[in-house]
C-alpha cells in the first residue's frame, strides 16, 4: 500500500513479465472514476441499469468484434464498477464475430510471436526470484501496449 501513498486499494495483481496476448482467460475490474454510481442502482437485489449504464452494457457486448480470438465469456454491470471475464483464443481461433480483416490479424499474430521470446518472462516462471533489469523492464512496458488485452480495454474505453 506504501508504493502508492495510499492512493490505490489495494497493490496491482497484474502479472509481470505476462504477454497478454497468450491464449487465457483473463479477469478485469474497470472502476467508474471516483467510484461515482452512475451506472444503475440495485434495487431488490436487482441492477437497474441507468443510461450510463446501458451504454456500457451495449460496449460490453460489442467487446468480441473487436478481434476475431476474443470471447466474452461472463460480465457484469454493478452500480461503480464493472467485471469482464474475457478469453483469448488461441492464435488460429476465429469467434466468428469480429470485423477485423485478416491482414491486421496476421500482423498482430506475427508480433505476438516475436514479442513473447524478447520477454523475460521465461525466466520469471522459471526463477520467482529473479529480478529483471532496468532495460528489460522499459522494453516489457513498451511491448505491454501493443499486447492484445490493453489494446481491446484501450478501444472499449
């Protein structure tokens, strides 16, 4: 809690050294900033969703056109929050869904499979313990955002 003075609930359960591109089921929290319930309210034990709300809720299901291995597996709308729980197929997968073209998927293949060996997250299931260097860090947090998890938050966002 200390690393960000507070600032944050809870410390960052992302996986270091993960290419999130990898085939897997992936867990996500998004927060409504300053935790504001505008998206709906529970009422009776019921989420009634407000404009906001459905809004996000058509986004939502939107998410798979997005690229042709992303399946939307479960996801809910709470009043300050959402839950996603999104899955990459693996790299020939097609969910039948999306719009994206061939050559775009090609090319994201293409650099998933270049970008995986360059990371040194081999050596981080191998050893917990190693520490990786500064260098390595910068390149893995330049690849990060051209991984396939934070460009489909990215776009849904």
């Amino acid at each position: 809690m200390e690393k960000f003075g507070g600032k944050y609930r809870i410390e960052s359960n992302r996986a270091k050294f993960w290419d999130y591109s990898s085939p897997a089921d992936y867990f996500i929290t998004i927060c409504v900033s300053g935790r504001e319930c505008i998206l709906g309210d529970i009422i009776d034990g019921e989420m009634i969703l407000s404009e906001y709300g459905k809004i996000v809720e058509t986004e939502i299901k939107k998410i798979p056109e997005y690229h042709k291995r992303v399946i939307m597996n479960v996801w809910t709308v709470m009043p300050n929050h959402i839950h996603l729980l999104v899955s990459l197929g693996d790299y020939a997968f097609d969910n039948g869904l999306s719009t994206i073209d061939n050559d775009t998927v090609k090319k994201i293949h293409e650099f998933s499979l270049q970008a995986s060996p360059q990371l040194p997250q081999q050596r981080w299931w191998i050893n917990p313990k190693y520490q990786p260097n500064i260098n390595e860090i910068k390149q893995y947090r330049k690849e990060r955002r051209r991984m396939l998890i934070p460009k489909i938050l990215g776009k849904f966002k």
